[in-house]
C-alpha cells in the first residue's frame, strides 16, 4: 500500500510514530506549514518518510504532479486542517481518507466537541472517505465517546484525539489490505457547523429564560481554555463563564 500522510498537530504526529515504528513506509509526508502546535519537527523524526512537502504548496503544479508520480494509493489526512480540492482527491488509487473528530453525520464541520456538548448530540470520532463536499464522504469507521456532565469542550477535544488514533491503530490492517468499508451517510439526520457560528451559539442572554440543562451544556461545551468561553453583556460590558463540573458521592439522607 503505497500512503501518503498529511499529518497535523499531536494526531499527525501520533500516526507518523505509529507508521515509524513499525518500519511501515510512506511515499510521503504533508506537512501543515502553521505548524499548529510545533509538532513538525517530531512528525518528521517519527515517520518513515523519504519526502517531505509543505501544505503552502498544495496549489503548485510542480508538487501536485510530485504526488500523482508517486503511484498513490491512498492519502491519509490526520487532523488535517484544510479543506482537499478535487484535484487532490483524484490523485491516489482509492482516494483520501480523512480523521474527523465527531460522530458523523452528527456534527460536520468545526468545532463538533462543543456541538455535541451544547445540543446533546451523540459524540464520536469517524475516519471517512473525502468528496467534494465537508465531512460528507462514505464512513469507513467510527466509534461512539461516551461523555459524562463532568466533560467541557476541552476534555472531550481530548478524548477525541484517543479515540481517533485507538480506531485508526484498530483498523490499520483492513486499511493497508485496501479493502476499506465505504458506507453512506444519513445526511438528512446529522448536523453541520460554520467556524463562524460558534460566537453566536456562545452568547448567554441575560433576559432569556433557560432550562438548567441548556445553559450548563453550553457553558461547558465552551469551557477550553485558553479559548473563549461562554460569553454574556451587560451594561455595556462583555464578560465570560466557564464552568466546572465534579461527581461528588451521594449522601444517604437520614
């Protein structure tokens, strides 16, 4: 299986390991040229790689034609930030397979640890199959992440991250015999998010009447630090909220 990783941030740079140590080649390595968390370096020290590019030069001829030379048969996008262009994606034999940390179709797009916290939708991790569209391809595999009221936005940012390697580590084997699951998504039951819509879907308004449930569910859903958090005005000043929230044993009453 001839793989190409385009590896980002802690979970790229956990699948490079895993490929590294386990003298598992890669045609080639993506890097994500932010750097978004400085695990650049380590990705490249980890994985077993003989080129490595840059995601500034996706757009480039020259690097497009370097991959479709490479006889691809997939391209592996962990915690991949940008969106793949069509001509991207009809590079490699099979296609792109990429890491979303929801349970799809619940939560396409962006920030899917808040949503699933603030609207109670169930929450996951899916590796699925890219098209054209967001997070709309075939499900190759997905796991449920059981949550409890003492999660926020930031611990099941985490827990994703877990599950998205300890299911894509699982199912490595049926993925290098090429022999992949593709199967639909309900699109008509799941959910979809702009990074822009979370500011708005933040704002607690003083004068609304809420269910405790709700209110606490979006306070902790926007409890990341060092983020922004939950967000209220009054008197002309904009203040945050975060929450935390602990099990604590039941006292038998008397």
């Amino acid at each position: 299986m001839n793989i190409a990783l385009f590896a980002c941030d802690k979970v790229g740079c956990e699948v490079a390991r895993f490929f590294g140590d386990r003298d598992e080649p890669l045609a080639c390595l993506v890097l994500d040229s932010q750097d978004r968390g400085n695990f650049n370096e380590q990705i490249i020290k980890c994985a077993n790689a003989p080129t490595v590019y840059e995601s500034n030069a996706l757009n480039s001829e020259g690097l497009l034609q370097s991959l479709e030379d490479a006889s691809l048969d997939l391209i592996l996008l962990a915690w991949w930030p940008y969106i793949i262009k069509r001509q991207l994606i009809g590079i490699p034999r099979l296609g792109c397979l990429n890491f979303h940390p929801s349970f799809l179709p619940y939560n396409r797009g962006k920030h899917p640890n808040f949503w699933a916290l603030a609207t109670e939708t169930p929450a996951g991790v899916s590796i699925h199959w890219v098209d054209e569209g967001i997070d709309n391809g075939d499900i190759a595999f997905q796991s449920l992440i059981e949550t409890t009221w003492e999660d926020n936005g930031q611990t099941l940012y985490q827990k994703a991250q877990k599950a998205i390697l300890e299911l894509f580590e699982a199912n490595f084997a049926i993925i290098k015999s090429g022999k992949i699951p593709r199967v639909p998504q309900n699109l008509s039951m799941g959910s979809f998010h702009y990074a822009r819509e979370i500011e708005a879907a933040s704002q607690i308004n003083l004068n609304q009447n809420y269910q405790a449930r709700e209110l606490l569910n979006l306070i902790r859903a926007r409890t990341f630090a060092p983020h922004p958090a939950a967000w209220f005005i009054d008197n002309d000043g904009k203040y945050e909220v975060r929450v935390e929230i602990i099990k604590v044993p039941q006292v038998p009453s008397d």
